[in-house]
C-alpha cells in the first residue's frame, strides 16, 4: 500500500507542490499518531482541515485507490472507506461511483 501511495503521489496533479523526499516522514507521522487513542479520527481530521473542499473528493478517490490495489476490498477496508467518506462530507452517489472507478482502473483480465 505504501508504494501505491508513493505512486500516486508521484504523478497526480494535486500532488504537483508535494516533495517526495516528505512522504515517508509524513507517512512515519500519521503512523504515530494512529497509534494514539482516537488516532483515526485525529489523522483524518488533520487532512480534512489540511484539504480545500473540492480536494476531498479527490483524497476519497485516493483512498479507494489504496483500498482496492490488491484486488481485495475486505469488510475492514470498507468500513474505513465509510469512516473516510463521512469525515471528508463526501456523499454516498459520489462516494460510489469513486468506488467503482478505482476498481475498474484496477481490474485485470
């Protein structure tokens, strides 16, 4: 997940300003965190406030990128996609079709 994450970050648009030598950083900052009571709910507080709103969507869709790069979105997976969704305001309709998206972009024959 974490080299899906590098790439992604690596070549989108919204990630044009970010420095890859920061990723891992960040990526060892938000794991510490996670680690903390209510950890969850502080990281993904700290990227909404972190995000303009028309960006939340696209944190979603990068999100569900992750989520289904193994082919594999299990009950886990889903329910932090939910916990992502509600926090970030992003609607149900777009939500899934954010969903769907990522899993034919990551289909394979």
């Amino acid at each position: 997940e974490l080299r899906k994450i590098g790439n992604v970050t690596a070549a989108l648009p919204a990630f044009h300003n970010f420095s890859q030598e920061k990723l891992v950083p960040v990526a060892q900052e938000c794991a510490s965190i996670l680690q903390e009571d209510d950890g969850l709910a502080t990281v993904l507080g700290l990227a909404k406030e972190a995000l303009s709103p028309n960006m939340r969507e696209t944190a979603y869709a990068m999100a569900a990128d992750v989520a289904v790069a193994d082919l594999k979105v299990g009950a886990e997976e889903q329910r932090l996609l939910e916990i992502i969704r509600n926090t970030l305001g992003v609607d149900r309709l777009t939500a899934a079709a954010i969903e769907r998206g990522a899993q034919a972009r990551h289909q394979t024959a």
